[in-house]
C-alpha cells in the first residue's frame, strides 16, 4: 500500500479524472461539444452507450505524452499490462497468448485498420503510433463481434484517413539523451477535389541501445525501423454515399529480440547495463499490411460494409540462450506467415432496433522454421532405469548413471523443426439493442464460429558433441558404458520425425445477453453476459516426435457497466465490474523421458474478478486532467493433468503469470498563456509473477511507478517541447532469472527534445 500511496502523491492533483475514452468528435456540427465514439465494435456508438469496458488513447494524447509504440499505451491503461519484454500484453490478467503455457490460438488480437497482426510481429511490426488517429482497448471477452482469438479482448489501432477536401501536412522529430532518434512526416489532401484524397506517411527510428556487449562489442538493443503507409479515400459523386478506403503498410525492423538480457551480477546494474553473450540477439521483422474498406447505405439507416485485408509477416529471432562468452546454445528461429480476411455486414440504426449482420472469413497459413543448438539434462533416471532393466541392482544402476553424468552432464542436441499451419474460419455474428421501452434497452448478440485447422511438423535432431569414452569406469565396465552411450544416441534420435500432420474441425456458438436502463440522460447502467472461446488443436511432444490433440476451452463472463456525467458533462466517471469463469483449459504437460517431452493438454479450470474505473475532467479551457484505476483477482481452481503425466508443477490456487492485481494511472494536460502547454503522467503496477505453480513465489517482481512529463511551445503551424520519460528513474525488473544473473530491465530515466510542424 506505500506503494500505492506514492502514487497517488504524485498525481494528487489529478485524481478525478481519466484518459479520455474513444474518438473525439469536436466542432461546428454538435455545437462545438466533444462527442465520444466507440468504433471497435463495429458500431458507432458513443461511449456512455457501450457498456463494454473500451480505453481509447486519441491522437491528441499520443501527441501530448509523446507515445512512440503500442507498449507505451499498455503501461498506460486499467487492468492492461506489458509481459515478457515487449512479447505481449495481458488484459484483466490474461496474457494475449493465453495463462497456462499451452495452445497455439492467442487469447486476445492486435488489429491496424482492421488487419490481425500475428503475435510474432508484436514487439516491431506495425504498431508505432506515428499518424494514429487512436487506439482502442477492448477490456473483456469479444468473441462476439471479434471472434477469432479475442477471449480476453483487443486492442484496435486506426490510422489516420485521408482528406478529400482540403491538404494538410505534419512532421516530427524526437531526440533523447539515449541516442534515440525518430523522424516522422505525413502529407494529405484532395487528388479531385471532394472525391479521392491520399495520404502518405512515413517514420523512420534509429535507436543506438543501452545494453553495452562485453564478448562482441556494440550494443544487443540497437535498432532501426521503418514504418510507410499510404492510403486512398474515394468518394465518388457518380454514387452518394459510397465510400472506399484503401491503404497499405509497411514496416522493416532491424533490432535487438523481442527481449533482452542484462547481466545482474555486475555494479550497478541499472544504470551500466551490459550483456556478454558470444551470439547475437537480433529481431528481424518485415511486415506488409493491404487494407480495403467499403461502406455504402442502402436505405434509411441501413448500410453495407465490406472489410477485407491481407498481410504477410517475415520474423527472424535469434538469440543466445545461455547468454555467456561460451559457445554453448543458440536460437534462431524464422516465421512467415499470411493472413487474409474478409468481413460483410450490414448495420441498421432504427428508433427502437438498432445492430448488426456480419459474415467472418479468415485464413492464416505459414509456418515456423526452429534451429536450435540446445543442452538437455542428461536423464539420470532414465539412464538408471535402461540399467535396471539389463539386470543391473538399483543401487548399481545409481551409481553407473551418476558417474556417467559425471561425464556428460548435458546432452547438445542440434534440433531443426518445420511446423507447417493453417487455420481457417468462418462465422456468422449478430449483436442487436431493442428497446422495450424508453429507458430500457435489450442487448443480445451471437457468433456461429466453424473453425478448420492442420497443424504439421518434421523434426530432425542430432547428436553435437562427445559421447563419454567407454572405459572411463574401467575395462569391465565399457560395455555397459556403451549401452548408455547408445541409449542417449537413441534418445536423441527418437526426438526425430518425419513429416506429419494433424488436422482438427470445432464448432463454437456463443450468445451474448444483457440490458440497459437509462435513468437520466447523464446516467445509464447496464449488465451483459457472454460466452468467449479459445480453439483447440494439435502441439508437437519433441521427445516423442508426434503429435497430440487438444480442446477448445470456454469461459463465462458476467458485466456490470456504469457511465456517467457529471457536472455539465465536464466530468464523466465510468465503471466495469466483472466476473470470469474459465474451463478447459491448455497447459503444458510433461511426461518423463526428458526436458523436451512436453505436450498441450485440456487441464485447468479458473476463476478472476475485478473493476476498471475511469474519469475524465475539463476544468476549464486550460485545463483538464485523467485517471484511471484497475483492479484484478486471478486463481486457477482446478489442476488436474492425464495419466501418465510426471510433471511436478501444480497450478491449483495459484495467479495468473503477469496478472497484476492493481493499476493506476493519472495526469494533467495544462495550457498556459502564450501558447505554453504541459503535461505530467504517471503509471503504478503492482507486483507480479512471472512464472505459474506453487512455487512461483521465486518467480516475482516488484511493484514499480513510472512518472513521464511534457512542456513545450505550441504556435500552431510548429512546436517545440522537452519531455521526460521514467521522470524519477525508477529502477524495476520485468523479469529476473536469478540462477544466471540475468534480467529484463524496465525502462531507464530518458530526456529528450522533440518538434514538429503542422501546415
């Protein structure tokens, strides 16, 4: 609770308000008052009328704190958290890629314009927010109206549309005392007049790193980037009312692994970070992204939309696993994947019924390319056991297998793995509100999902070093000695395959219901229940060389929302209240022969619960000031693994991995005379565990709080500002791996100056 308390000290003075939520819609047309619009559930509805839980950072905070990437929104949002490096995030404490380590379907999606972004491109694809228009966060399961992949929510960025009536220009640049440089412009405006506009953007980042390499010199996070997009709006005056956009993204990143490790046994660690490993640690990814979009209205209140996308991911990751001056293992794995959409829908705005009609397509094919030289454990046991079983006594077998572990205490294996996959859906949504009377309103909605997926792989893994000589024990020992020598030959070899495939079909309906009363214009509560999804498949057991087929899990999830305004509408304060039962669910199992003998398994069952409250307030034209706060209970209820099953790892009663219990975050935005403005920010995160089971007490990093600060110049046609990031240098760790002295390391303090133009 200190912690807690230093917290709320340090944005005291903005403590009843919030970030401001959705798409702002100010000017002329609504009397120059700001109207809230919610855009990510296909819908648009404002904010007060959507009891979803939604945080949307709008282009003009993105401006005001100087955000660079998605990961800065993550840290900046209720019950949203940044995981392992920059791999993911988890919404209400559930990982995008799911909580029981199991599973090849994420649990919540990234889009841009539309477009699923891969979890494999997260951490450099095509999420910086240069042109943003805003970015929008789904709290809680929208397997509804999203579907794939969207049990614990999403988070949806749009970019900025073209003009089609008039040019506009802007350009940035940011420098930090980090050697962090970023050059940003974007150009747009009319080709014809009224009818088809463009814009044209483009970024480029240049970061030299701060992990100084001790063994090969340089710096393991260095990185450089480049982000274009280019998009086309038409609205042809030969037929009202249509409106076609067209975009396409590019992204090439070359830089440190989606993580990166800093050496902890050295002297002050946090501020001389360092690294010492013999291999490179790189992330190279090559992103394009196509989108078109269609609207065109029908009829009175009713229109027609088509949103199709494709994009293509090329990912190289490598990365030196022991991370010593020592050649001893090293990651180097390649994706590509392409993924294609298509969406139709239809949506109805009526004085009593308002919704939606919509058809899913999706099909993501690609696959994985692992080369890996890896140490396994040399398997006393089983050695022990092939003793046993050729007539040796127990306490013989334990002696031969100690000494010849002695010997060779790792097994080095080159393992190379092409793992093949397709996935393919299909699905019919409706989401709908009736009003029965009034103040009251009908909620309900439902997704018919038919799922079809084939999952390969082809293994080949070979022995890469010295076997023990066989007359280490002596002469009358080498034959057994060779005996074992062959055991772990053959132990290497059964983790080979040929190629082989599994394909799986699932079939999912998920309701959802609820209702809303209205008990002023200023004051609306509602509460909804829905079912979310998650898809089975198959996962490759390494050691056994085959596949194994898994469910799908389910979850039941309970909403209470409220949304308010106060005050002339210059205070809004909104809440969601929640309740999430969860089953069925994938974990990692191990079963004996070795480290690699590992499948995922239906085998857990959860429960969590909690609350995102959040206000905004304009205190007058100058100012106006945002918080928020989150709070998450995560438990896993049930552990039950198959039969067979040896491993000791035990998930009962245990959190979620990266499942904070608390977030806060609150700031002030402060205009002063002349054209002076300023903005202060700040971000508390409890502990969390970064590992799962009984033990994962080992496996915990502390609360942090992170305060970020603005001022600058604004003369309208340009700016000049200095911002301040980890304003007080708070020193914390996203992950530690204490045996090795090795962590992950939050962000440093960071100063830098920016400025831009705007015509």
């Amino acid at each position: 609770m200190a912690r807690i308390s230093l917290f709320l000290s340090s944005v005291a003075f903005s403590a009843i308000a919030v970030p401001v939520h959705a798409q702002q819609v100010a000017g002329a047309a609504n009397g120059g008052s700001d109207e809230i619009i919610v855009t990510g559930e296909k819908s648009s509805r404002t904010l007060q009328d959507t009891p979803t839980s939604v945080a949307v950072t709008t282009a003009d905070r993105i401006q005001r704190e100087a955000l660079i990437s998605i990961q800065d929104v993550y840290n900046r949002t209720a019950n949203l958290s940044e995981t392992y490096g920059a791999t993911g995030f988890t919404i209400r404490g559930i990982s995008n890629t799911g909580v029981g380590a199991g599973g090849q379907a994420d649990a919540a999606s990234v889009y841009v314009d539309g477009a699923p972004i891969p979890k494999w491109a997260l951490y450099g694809g095509p999420t910086d927010l240069w042109d943003v228009q805003q970015v929008e966060v789904l709290r809680g399961p929208q397997s509804t109206i999203q579907g794939l992949n969207a049990l614990a929510g999403g988070v949806v960025i749009t970019t900025r549309d073209p003009s089609v009536a008039a040019w506009s220009g802007d350009a940035r640049v940011l420098w930090t005392d980090q050697n962090d440089r970023t050059f940003s412009a974007a150009l747009g405006g009319p080709i014809v007049q009224d009818e088809l506009g463009i814009r044209l953007s483009a970024e480029r980042r240049a970061d030299r790193g701060i992990i100084t390499n001790l063994t090969r010199g340089g710096h393991d996070d260095a990185m450089q980037s480049l982000n274009l997009r280019g998009k086309l709006k038409w609205t042809p005056r030969a037929m009202p009312g249509l409106e076609a956009v067209a975009s396409y993204n590019r992204v090439r990143r070359d830089g440190g692994y989606l993580y990166e490790y800093s050496r902890t046994d050295q002297p002050d660690f946090y501020n001389m970070r360092v690294a010492t490993g013999d291999q490179p640690s790189r992330g190279n990814i090559a992103s394009d992204i196509a989108v078109l979009e269609l609207r065109y209205p029908l009829a009175r209140g009713l229109k027609l939309s088509s949103v199709s996308s494709w994009n293509r991911s090329r990912v190289r990751s490598r990365i030196d696993t022991d991370g010593t001056a020592q050649d001893i293992q090293a990651v180097d794995n390649r994706y590509l994947y392409r993924t294609l959409t298509q969406e139709l829908r239809l949506n109805y705005e009526g004085e009593r019924l308002s919704g939606l009609l919509g058809a899913w397509y999706y099909r993501r094919s690609g696959q994985l390319d692992q080369n890996s030289r890896v140490n396994i454990e040399t398997p006393t046991a089983t050695i022990s056991g092939l003793l046993r079983a050729n007539g040796a006594t127990a306490a013989q077998a334990q002696a031969i297998s100690t000494a010849y572990a002695g010997q060779l205490p790792v097994i080095p294996v080159i393992y190379y793995a092409a793992q093949p996959e397709q996935v393919e859906t299909m699905a019919l949504f409706g989401d709908a509100r009736f009003k029965l009377a009034d103040r009251l309103t009908l909620i309900g909605g439902f997704r018919l999902d038919h799922e079809r997926n084939r999952y390969t792989a082809q293994t080949v893994a070979t022995f890469n070093g010295a076997l023990p000589d066989v007359n280490f024990l002596g002469a009358p020992y080498a034959s057994i000695v060779g005996l074992i020598n062959q055991g772990v030959l053959g132990l290497v070899a059964n983790a080979s395959s040929p190629l082989a495939s599994n394909g799986r079909t699932f079939n999912a309906f998920l309701p959802k219901m609820g209702v809303s009363m209205e008990w002023t214009p200023d004051l609306t509560t509602a509460f909804t229940v829905q079912r979310a999804y998650r898809s089975g498949g198959s996962s490759q057991n390494p050691a056994r060389a085959r596949l194994v087929a898994y469910d799908p899990e389910y979850s039941w999830n309970y909403e209470g929302s409220l949304r308010s305004k106060w005050f002339d509408g210059k205070l809004t304060v909104n809440a969601n209240i929640f309740y999430m039962k969860w089953r069925e669910q994938q974990v990692t199992a191990y079963f004996g022969l070795n480290t690699y003998d590992y499948n995922t398994v239906n085998a857990a069952g959860s429960h969590l619960y909690g609350f995102e409250v959040e206000a905004n307030a304009r205190l007058d034209r100058a100012v106006d000031m945002y918080a928020s706060v989150g709070h998450v209970r995560t438990k896993f209820d049930r552990f039950q693994l198959p039969s067979g099953a040896t491993s000791t790892l035990d998930l009962s009663d245990t959190q979620f991995p990266y499942a904070p219990r608390w977030t806060l975050a609150g700031g002030a935005n402060v205009r002063f005379g002349g054209g002076f403005t300023g903005n202060v920010n700040a971000n508390y995160r409890t502990s969390v565990f970064t590992g799962v089971g009984q033990q994962q007490a080992q496996f915990k990093v502390s609360a942090r709080t992170v305060v970020n600060g603005r001022l600058g110049y604004d003369a309208g046609a340009w700016q000049l500002f200095a911002f301040a990031r980890n304003l007080f240098n708070e020193k914390y760790k996203q992950y530690e791996y204490a045996q090795v002295h090795l962590a992950i390391l939050g962000e440093p303090q960071t100063f830098g100056v920016g400025a831009g133009l705007h015509w």
